[in-house]
C-alpha cells in the first residue's frame, strides 16, 4: 500500500497535466472524426468494386472510431476541455458516433475509477471477475454462466454485439433523470440516422459498413479493458487494506503498443496514469509517463505478451494473482 504522504505527492505531481488544451482538443476532433467520415465513404463507395478492398477500409474506419471512443471518453471525465459544457457536448456527439449513451457510460465509469481493484466492490463498469473462493461456492448454474461469460469467443465474439445492440440500449434501475433523458435521445438518434442513412445508401450498404466498423472497434475497446486490469502482478484487495494510488499504479498496466497503435488508441496504453488522475487529458498521458514513472516499477505488458490474459479466469486471494480453470489445485 502507498502511504498518505505519497499519495498527496503524486496528486501535486500530476496536477500540471490535468491541463486541457482547447486548441489540442479541437485538432484531435478534426484529425479523428475527419478521417473516420473519409474512411467510412470509401468503405461504401468499394462496395461496388471489391469487399476486400471494403474491409481494408473497414478496418481503419473501426481504428478510428476506437480513437473518437477515447476523446468520448476524456469528455466522461471532464478531461477534454476546461469548459464543463463543452465536454458535455463533445462527449453526447462523440457518444452518438460510438453508439454510447453519454451520461450512462459516464456514470458507471466513473464508479469503476473509484473501486477498481476493490474486491468488496466489483459490479458496477467491470469485467466479471470471481475469486477462487467463490467460484468453489458458487452454484452449478452460476458457475456455468461464469465459464460461458469468461470464455474468450463469448467475450468478444458475442460481448460486442451484446454491447453495442443489448447493454447500453436501456436505463438501469439507479439511472437519474438526466440519464435516462440521454439515453432514449441517443437511441432515438441512431435509430434516426440509422433509418436515414439506409434510405440514402440502402440498409444492405449501410450494414455492410456500418455493422463491421461498430464490431471491430467494440471487440478492440473490450480487449483493451480486459487487458489493462488481467495481467501478471495485477492488484486486487479487500476494502480494508485496498488503497486508491496503489490500484492505478499497481492494478492498471502500462500497454507498451507500438507507437501508431499508441496513437490510435488515443494513449489509452498509459492506464496507470489515467488511473492515477482521470482529469489528464489522453495527449498528456505519454509525457506524465515519461517524466515521472519509468523508473517506478509500474506493471508493463507488451503486444505479445498480453495474449496470455486470455488465460486468466480467477482472481486468486491467498496467491493474489489470476489463474486458470484447470491450475486450481483444490
């Protein structure tokens, strides 16, 4: 656990870059939301010459809806600009672009910020995750639903689908009113363009390269997610001993991408900054990064090397990390 002292020493230090940028905000906008409108036209107008040549437009189309995702994303955190209402409105446009409900998402992420890595808290904005203990207690049944949740194809392979037409398409019970405002507007405002767009292109073009970009770019965001809280090294304590700078600098890894990917995912790979002040802007994550944390011992997890999560199922206490179905031993 990192002591008060250096949690108050941690907070001046990164205050400099809770910063937002208008000007660096707006140019990220322009040099993400400009090249995925491009992207996706060329990705209809291919149709008519070859699908191949359509996926490859696909594919870069979803890298940067992913990209528009994490200014979304900094807007949910009010780390876009400094002005309130123009994340607000930045975060509802960008939210529409990725088929988020804004103030939803905002919402349970910002629970997630606040106990991740808290094992008397999971639930809310987390992967499911069961500890050795309870899954040996659970149910047959619950168990069944775990191993299907847990399992690879199901998480990303059905997760997106589930994600993108099921999960965020509805209001929870806690949802305010505000809430639930958003999100009947934004499914009222997909459902417009959506029956627009199929007017003017035609439904079976629009799926053709709408459906694809919204999958890949969902699988992507879930895999990201996985990834930055399942690794080797990874924190997890009950509320009693869990502490807050701990969690970010322990429990969120640092997702060494190659530097086009890095760029592309918006510096999201930088987790363990984010987690340590949500209010940092993506473009001041690397530079945080940089100046402050490469010799502190922060979890890394290469390209390669991140592949083993898909392994991970259990959270073990006593051995306090994550194991396998099979390596139980009891």
């Amino acid at each position: 656990m990192i002591g008060q002292n250096a949690a108050r020493d941690w907070k001046q230090e990164v205050a400099p870059y809770e910063r937002p940028r208008v000007g660096r905000s707006a140019w990220q906008l322009v040099n993400t939301i400009a090249p995925f409108l491009v992207l996706w036209c060329l990705a209809y107008f291919s149709l008519s010459l070859s699908y191949w040549l359509t996926m490859v437009f696909v594919m870069l189309a979803a890298g940067f809806l992913i990209r528009t995702f994490i200014l979304f994303h900094d807007c949910c955190h009010y780390a876009f600009f400094p002005n309130k209402l123009a994340n607000e409105i930045t975060g509802i446009i960008t939210g529409l672009l990725a088929a988020f409900p804004y103030y939803r998402w905002k919402n349970e992420h910002a629970i997630h910020h606040a106990s991740s890595g808290n094992l008397d808290r999971r639930g809310i904005g987390d992967i499911w995750i069961l500890t050795v203990d309870e899954y040996l207690a659970a149910s047959k049944w619950r168990k069944i639903a775990y191993h299907i949740y847990r399992n690879p194809f199901f998480m990303f392979g059905v997760g997106p689908v589930y994600m993108i037409l099921v999960a965020y398409r509805y209001n929870t019970r806690r949802a305010g009113r505000t809430e639930r405002r958003n999100t009947r507007a934004t499914n009222m405002g997909l459902a417009l363009a959506i029956a627009l767009a199929c007017w003017l292109l035609g439904w079976k073009s629009f799926l053709l390269v709408e459906g694809p970009i919204l999958y890949l770019a969902s699988m992507a965001g879930i895999w990201l997610f996985y990834v930055q809280h399942h690794f080797d090294g990874a924190y997890f304590e009950p509320a009693k001993d869990w502490d807050y700078v701990s969690a970010a600098l322990r429990g969120s890894s640092f997702y060494k991408l190659p530097g086009v990917l890095q760029w592309m995912v918006g510096n999201i790979g930088y987790h363990h900054i984010h987690h340590l002040s949500s209010r940092v802007p993506n473009y001041n994550l690397k530079g945080f990064h940089e100046q402050k944390l490469a010799l502190c011992g922060v979890p890394s997890v290469g390209l390669l090397a991140s592949l083993r999560a898909l392994g991970y199922r259990l959270w073990d206490e006593q051995a306090k990390k994550f194991v396998a179905f099979p390596s139980l031993g009891r």
